[in-house]
C-alpha cells in the first residue's frame, strides 16, 4: 500500500463534491492520477455521504486546513 497524501478537508465547505474535488487534486499532485480516478467513481456511486467520507480516508490523510498553514508557516521559517 502507498503513503496517503495529507490533504486539508476539515474546516473546508462540507459538501462532497467539493471535498472530492480538494482530495482528487491533492491525489494528482502527489503523482496518483489513476487513484483519483478510481476514487470519484467510486464516491459518485457511493450510497450515502458517510460512505464516501469513507472513501475519501482511503486514498488520502485528512487534515485540518489550520495544520496546513502551520506547516506552511513552519516551511517558511527554515
């Protein structure tokens, strides 16, 4: 299995396809185009919201969008 990517979701507008959306960028990013793929087809024949929160934690690490800009901040620092 692959390292997941860490990808900002909480703090983000809730709704799934802008979830999705963030999360499929932040797997084309990082190399994984075949895996965004397969995620939003999977997540658009999802049954429920749950279920393709679910889905979304597979295939990446969600993160606060604050530990982003710690980070980025800590980056900047060095």
């Amino acid at each position: 299995m692959y390292e997941k990517p860490k990808c900002p979701l909480i703090g983000q507008n809730g709704n799934i396809f802008n979830l999705m959306g963030i999360a499929s960028r932040t797997l084309k990013r990082n190399g994984m185009s075949n895996e965004s793929k397969e995620m939003c087809s999977r997540i658009t024949s999802s049954g429920s919201y749950d279920e393709a929160l679910s889905i979304i934690d597979e295939y990446v690490e969600i993160t606060s969008v604050d530990e982003e800009e710690t980070e980025d901040f800590e980056m900047e620092m060095m």
